[in-house]
C-alpha cells in the first residue's frame, strides 16, 4: 500500500506524518492539504489503483493541489509550483475530494496558481453556487459529517472529536440562520431551558425556533435493553459504555423526569425516544450545549414584551419577529477580498445574558470567523467565550479583526478588562492548539491557567482596555 508523507508550517512549529492512506482517511481536509505552505506528497511513484478506493477500473489522474489565502488550486499534470503536493487518484475520487475540499470553505480555482483565473476557471461561471450547493449535497449521507469535524480538529491520530467541534463546523455549513451555541452552566440550567421549550411549543412556536439541548453523560450496558428507553442507576456488574450524547426534548412538570431523543433508531425506546431521571443527569453529567438560531427569539428589545405577556398570540408574534444584524463592508481586507462584518445581539438560552455576535462574511456569504462575547456577573469585564477560525481562512488576520473589534466595542461601553476564554477542546498540547496561546500573547493579553468549568474552559487570557483601542487590522 502507497504511504503518504504530511507536512505542515506553521511558523515556528512543524509536524510531519507517515502513514498509510487507510489510516489517515483520505477524505479528511486538511490530511489533504494543509494550510499556507503545507503539502501532500507521495511516497512512491504513480499508483496503479487508486490510493483511496483501491480500484484499478477508473482511470487515474495525476494532479496538483495548492493554498493560498483560502484558495485551492488544482493543476492537471505535474504542479507548477515547488509547494503544490502531487496527488494520483481516480476521476470519480478526485470528484468527491474536491467536494470535500468545497465543505471545507476552499475557493476552488482548476488551474495552477501562477495562472490568472480564466472563463475556465471552476471559480467562474456559477461554479462559486456549484460549491456552496455540494454542502448540501455532501450533507445527504450523515456519517461524512464526522469527516468535517476531524478536518477542522487538528488531532487526525485521535479517535473522536469534542462536542465543540462539531457545532463549529455546523455553524459554518449551515450559519445562514445565525446559529449559535453555547455550554449549559448546569442541570438545572437544562431542566429550566427545558420546561421554557415545552411552554414555547404549547404557545404555537415553530420547532425550529425553540432552542436545542443536547447533553453527554456517562451510560451503562443495560441501556441497550432499556424498557421504554427508560434509563435507570446502574446495578452491579453494569459495565460503562462512555459517554453518550442525547438531545432532550420535554420533561415532567417537577423536572423529575426528562425525555430525550436518542440515536439508536426506531427499534430502541419509544420510537426511538428515551426518558431519564434529573438526578441521573447529574450524577453522570459530563457536559451539556443548547443551539439556538439567532435570526428568532429572545432579543434584549422584545424581552420585556415577552416577559410581561402571558398571551400566548403576543409570546409567539414576539418570538417569530426577526430580529435586527448590522451588517458592513471591511476596510483594509486583502486585494481581491470582499470581507463584510455581521454583528447582533442575542439572549443566550443558557444563562440568560445578552450575547453579542461578530460574523466575518467572505463575498459568497461565508462565514470565515466568529466571536462569541459576553459581560461577566461582576460587569466590568467582558468576556470572548468563543473566538475561532475556519482552517481554510487562518493566516488572513481574521482572527485579528475579530480580536480588535471585540476589544474596540468593549472599550467604549466601559469595560476595564476582556477576557478571551480558552476553551477546553482548545488546550490540547501540540503544534496546531499552540497557535491559539501564541495569538493571544500577540495580541496583548497575558495567560490566566484556571478551570472555569460552567463554560467548559481551562484558563483564560486577560487585557486591561483603555479609551484608545482600535478596531484589528490583518496581519501582513
């Protein structure tokens, strides 16, 4: 079997891969092509199957592949360029890479990138909409979803991904409803966004406007066999299966008892529906999340009508307004980039605080960054609880710009302090997490290393604001 050589630059930092193509997944983003200078090389000469379905009855092709600032170039033939990795694959694999490579968030140009994009250029003549249309295409078959979440990872030799992750790389797919997430504080934060759902569905609210909770806990062996789906405390000799991740979807009015929706099929349960107890929860709890699209809802304008109504017309004319975005074209973005700011304000299901929400849109509506910023109990510091970066749009001072506007915004309204939390899925040690550390201190904060486990983080970085911060500029 042809073995595969990975290699990426990132600044000080490298990391260099040898395996087989079946052990890296030969679908999975960046095991492809990794970001700036990163490469894809072969082992071996050409192939006489393809590397990744091992069939000799397609025709393989050789090709080149490269990025730059988000783009990918792919070149027939030998690559015109020393840092384009040289790839052999059949046409029907090639197809479905570039697919991926489209999910991803890569502008894919079917040239070389010393060549000037033409009318034949994959860019041009709708292939922009061809690519945002193979996200909805790509997303038909459910298991691929786990190849995005360990493309934007950055751990490929481990087996799993943190929740995060994948509601990351939901927003990015799918942020054209404004969606956004964050940790539950705690079980009783669940049991009450949980009752406030079955009082919003009793209202005539539309399901996909009610927020989602979803929690992992600790499950047992005899679940599999559970009468009803109902889960009870383990007996002796129950053995742990790990953690287990359901989505809750009502409970009793006592919030003893909470039904969820499992993914086991039809056959387990209820029709595949489950119920818990509340105190289960919280002896086996590990983590917990709510989404909530943005667009609908609670909005700091419309909360008190909500509030004061108990007229489910009003509660429910309330909920379905659409609230209001700020929308802006960046100044300073890179030729040939047509960068805009998207910023709104939003209640968030899990404490109840106000969230304001910055969005870097590319010119076909992507959304390449975000943060995620909220004020502290004690108010005088704000907080960035989520700042991130899609792998296909890093090194183009997005991160910068966000970091900038957050502090500029913070700094007028009065804070002393901002505080960008690290997040738990984000300390891993390694190469590709230390960038995050590294922007950081760049930025000027200074490291704080202290569990804060109601927002699922391990430390946080601290800045004092003064009158005179200014928005980000990109790195050059």
């Amino acid at each position: 079997m042809l073995g595969l050589r990975l290699t990426y630059n990132l600044g000080d930092d490298s990391l260099d891969i040898e395996s087989s193509p079946d052990e890296c997944g030969l679908l999975g983003g960046h095991f492809w092509i990794g970001r700036g200078s990163g490469h894809v090389t072969y082992l071996a000469g050409a192939p006489d199957r393809c590397p990744r379905c091992n069939t000799a009855d397609h025709q393989i092709v050789r090709f080149g592949a490269a990025t730059r600032d988000s783009r990918l170039y792919v070149s027939d033939g030998h690559p015109a360029t020393p840092t384009a990795g040289l790839v052999y694959l059949c046409r029907k694999c090639k197809a479905e890479w570039m697919q991926f490579q489209a999910v991803l968030g890569y502008d894919l140009h079917t040239h070389s990138s010393e060549d000037v994009c033409s009318d034949a250029c994959f860019s041009k003549n709708g292939g922009r909409s061809a690519q945002r249309l193979s996200t909805t295409v790509f997303f038909r078959d459910s298991k691929k979803g786990v190849w995005v979440n360990k493309a934007i990872d950055g751990m490929p030799s481990v087996n799993a991904c943190a929740q995060r992750i994948a509601l990351r790389s939901f927003k990015f797919l799918f942020g054209r409803w404004d969606y956004c997430y964050a940790p539950i504080m705690s079980v009783d934060h669940l049991i009450e966004g949980v009752l406030a759902n079955d009082r919003l569905r009793s209202f005539g609210v539309p399901l996909p406007m009610v927020p989602h909770y979803s929690v992992i806990f600790e499950a047992f062996e005899s679940a599999y066999t559970a009468p009803r789906g109902r889960l009870e405390e383990p007996h002796s000799g129950d053995n742990s299966i790990g953690p287990h991740c359901v989505g809750f979807v009502g409970c009793d009015d006592e919030g003893s008892l909470l039904d969820f929706w499992n993914n086991w099929g039809t056959s387990w349960g209820v029709r595949g529906h489950g119920s818990v107890s509340a105190d289960y929860v919280r002896r086996f709890f590990q983590e917990g999340w709510v989404t909530w699209f943005a667009r609908y809802g609670p909005h700091p304008f419309k909360r008190t009508a909500m509030l004061e109504s108990s007229d489910p017309r009003i509660v429910r004319r309330e909920w379905t307004i659409e609230n209001s975005r700020f929308l802006q074209p960046l100044r300073g973005c890179r030729p040939g980039n047509s960068w805009s700011l998207e910023a709104f304000v939003t209640t968030s299901p899990s404490d109840g605080g106000e969230m304001q929400v910055l969005q870097i849109r590319n010119g076909i509506g992507q959304r390449m960054g975000w943060a995620f910023m909220c004020a502290s109990e004690e108010g005088r510091v704000s907080q960035i609880r989520e700042l991130f970066v899609m792998p296909a749009f890093r090194k183009q001072g997005i991160g910068s710009y966000l970091e900038g506007i957050a502090s500029h915004e913070a700094s007028e309204v009065g804070f002393e302090e901002i505080h960008i939390i690290l997040n738990n899925c984000d300390t891993v040690l390694g190469p590709i997490r230390k960038t995050a550390r590294d922007f950081a201190t760049k930025r000027g904060y200074s490291w704080r290393w202290r569990q804060i486990p109601e927002l699922g983080a391990d430390g946080f970085a601290i800045k004092r604001l003064g009158r005179s911060s200014s928005e980000g500029e990109p790195d050059p």
